[in-house]
C-alpha cells in the first residue's frame, strides 16, 4: 500500500512539473474550464447536421497537422469545424483552404483551390462559416496551407 501510494504521489507531482514546466515554456497552453457559453456552442455544433468529415494527415514533415475536420449543416448555414485534437505547426500566413482533390501535395496551383479563412488558431476546435455560395462539390479535401512559403502543412480528405 506504502508503494502504491508513494508511486501515485510521485506521478501526480511529476505530472504537476511537467505540465508547469512546458507552460512556462511556452510548450502548451493553460486550459482554461468551459464557459456556459462554450457548452451552449457544444450543444448546437451537436445538433449540427454532419455532411463530410476526414482525419487530417501531414503533408511536410517539419509541420505537422493532426486531428480531425468535418462539414456541417446547421439552421440552413454550412460550416466547417475542426475537432479539439486538431493542431498544426506554427508559421505565417497560415490559411485553410479547400482543394479539388482527395490528396493534396506540397505546393499548390492557384487554379486547384479556395482559401476559406485565414487559420483562428494552431490547436483546439475552431468553427469557420462557410459562404452559401461556395459549391462544395468542387472541392474534395480541407488543407492546412502557409501562403508565404506555398507549403501545405495537413489535409483532411472529406468523404
């Protein structure tokens, strides 16, 4: 019993370290609970109709992108949402695009994609209001892109 808790004690202050210790770093954030406000968000991108969603996968190795994205349609009004999971690397002029095709390479043509927003954050769930306008059938993946550089970080190829 001594062991155990010795061993659980050390792990919670270890864990406590490390956690404080990347913060001040600057490795990760500080969670902050949730608002009323952010659980009434949670419940209506609940209620929200799901039309496509995928996982996203790195495409340049030095700028890694994880986690998942899908489309949805609520009160007539499309969005696309990123899932608490996602993160990505850091750069600038970091956009979200959507491209015409399942797989989305390195460098981008102009011709082969529609820039939805510039990107809200580098982690966590995100919400992005799509324009009505925008046919969604063109376009067969969401990807993480740096336009200065012409460098796709991620994709998500929406099935």
């Amino acid at each position: 019993m001594k062991t155990f808790l010795f061993t659980s004690l050390s792990a919670l202050m270890l864990t406590g370290s490390v956690v404080s210790f990347a913060q001040a770093k600057g490795i990760a954030e500080p969670v902050a609970p949730l608002a009323a406000s952010s659980t009434e968000t949670l419940v209506a991108q609940a209620a929200a109709r799901p039309l496509s969603q995928g996982q996203f996968v790195t495409v340049d190795r030095s700028h890694a992108t994880t986690g998942g994205a899908r489309i949805v349609e609520e009160n007539g009004q499309r969005y696309l949402e990123f899932d608490a999971a996602f993160d990505t690397a850091r750069g600038p002029t970091v956009q979200v695009v959507f491209y015409n095709g399942a797989t989305v390479p390195v460098n981008l043509a102009e011709a082969d994609y529609t820039v939805v927003a510039d990107l809200q954050r580098f982690s966590g769930a995100q919400r992005y209001r799509l324009p009505s306008s925008l046919n969604l059938d063109s376009y067969q993946s969401v990807a993480i892109w740096c336009a200065d550089f012409n460098i796709t970080f991620g994709y998500a190829s929406l099935g």
